[in-house]
C-alpha cells in the first residue's frame, strides 16, 4: 500500500509503497538523517533514526497504513549532508566518514541559532566572530574550512588538552599520542633533539592555526544532528549533553599525560642503566 512519504534533495517524494521505500534505502536514495512522514507522525517528519524504521532498512516489513497527504516539508530542517574531508592531520573531520557541508541559508541559521550557542558554551559571541571570518575566507565554500588558518592561542599553548576541553576527544587522542612518542625520542640518543623539538612547535602551529577552522567543521556537525530533532527541548538537552565545555577531561588528559611521561622517563632511564 502506498502510504510513506520522504525527502529527496529538499523535495518531497510519494506516496510510496514500503517496497518503494526499502529499495530508496537500498539504493542510498535516503539515508538514516532523512526525513519521512506517514499519517502516524501527524504533522512532524521525522528523520528515519527516529522514526522506528531501522527494520525497513534490513528487509523486515511494515504494517500498512491508511494514505493520508502529508504536511508541508519542514524548510527550515533542509541541509545538504555531503562527504566531505580534512585532508592532513590538521583536520581529523577526515578520517570521520560522512560530514556536513552548509549552505547560505543553513549558515545563516547556525550561526545565529540558539542551539549552537548551547553547543558552543563558553566564548560563544568569540567563536561566532571567528567563524565569520573563516566562512568568508574560505576557498569554495565550507566544504574548504581546513585550507582557512584562524589563529587560537589556548590551541597553540595547550593543543591536546584544549581539543580535550572543547570535547574533540579523538583530535586531543591524536596530538597526545605524538606528543608522547616525540617525548620519547628525545631520550633517543640517535635522534636530533632540535629535530625534535622543531616537530613540536610545527604541531603546535599547526593546532593554532587550524583550531578554529577544526572547531567550526566539530560543532556544525553537531548543530546539523541536533537541530534535526523536531522537538526543541530534546533537542537543546542533547546538545548540552554533546556540547560546551570540559574542565574535568581537560584535567585527566593533562594528569594522565603527565604521569605517562614519568612512567616512560622512569622506564628509559632503567633501560639505559641495565
């Protein structure tokens, strides 16, 4: 029976049969982010994810429903989700398979949303004057965020332990992890200690540069997943719960970095005296 709807590049699609609608799944036609609609939603489309329809997506069927015409498309949830990447290690976005890339209006939205100062926490009003500057720097659109250098001094001074604060935890894992490999080739006597040294400040450099442009391309994604969410106050609570800031995972990256750098110290110095 045909009885779905769904969106289709900002277009609404149907009706269609459930049929219809596994084949578009199959097809990536759609996908989990986008939005379907049925006479059980009344006037809410909502993402696939949401929807309960994980089952159609696996071939397992559905109960039919009387056709009803749906509500209007919900305009202001329209965003285009693309692939796109960071292309160095400057930009972890690329090694996170799918990410989003915003239009002119979707821009205008996040920048200006409540949402994303939820998402942003602290220093939001210093952020958003930042973006400004990237977004219009930016070489074709956002899509280019990570070719856009923004200079952050607490990301220059503190690299993993700010990626850490700002809950970027698998940027602040990267850094940390060559951090503390460089920490051990400075007790590497075959190894140049200005060399060294020389690597330490390029990673330093490169977190100052590019850590607002990184930050930007982290909280869009966020704003994208949550400001899909029809209801507002699950929305905002979800984005609290993703967003902001952490002095606690701060503090144990730091201490924890610190005391892996004595354990390895300490274990170097007892290699080398054994």
């Amino acid at each position: 029976m045909s009885d779905w709807y769904y969106e289709k590049s900002g277009d609404q699609v149907g009706p269609v049969s459930e049929e219809d609608l596994r084949a578009a799944a199959i097809n990536c036609e759609i996908r989990e982010e986008s939005l379907v609609w049925n006479i059980s939603f009344g006037n809410t489309w909502k993402p696939i994810k949401y929807a309960g329809l994980d089952n159609l997506i696996f071939g397992a069927p559905i109960k039919p429903i009387k056709p009803v015409g749906p509500p209007p498309l919900p305009t202001k949830k329209s965003v285009s989700i693309i692939d796109s990447g960071m292309s160095d290690l400057v930009s972890e976005v690329r090694n996170t398979s799918k990410k989003h890339e915003p239009s002119a209006k979707t821009t205008d939205e996040f920048m200006n949303s409540p949402l994303t100062g939820i998402l942003v926490g602290r220093n939001f009003d210093l952020f958003r004057s930042r973006w400004s500057h990237i977004l219009k720097k930016s070489p074709g659109g956002p899509g280019k965020l990570h070719q856009v250098s923004s200079w952050n001094e607490a990301a220059f001074i503190f690299t993993f332990i700010w990626f850490a604060y700002r809950k970027m935890y698998k940027l602040a894992m990267i850094f940390l992890i060559i951090e503390i490999f460089l920490w051990i080739s400075l007790n590497d006597a075959y190894m140049s200690k200005g060399f060294i040294i020389t690597i330490f400040i390029v990673l330093m450099l490169i977190a100052g540069l590019y850590g607002n442009s990184i930050y930007l391309q982290h909280i869009f994604n966020q704003f994208v997943e949550t400001n899909r969410i029809s209801d507002r106050a699950t929305a905002e609570s979800i984005a609290l719960s993703r967003g902001g800031t952490s002095w606690l995972n701060a503090i144990i990256i730091m201490v924890g970095a610190l005391i892996l750098k004595i354990l390895l110290t300490l274990a170097i110095g007892v290699g080398l005296n054994s």
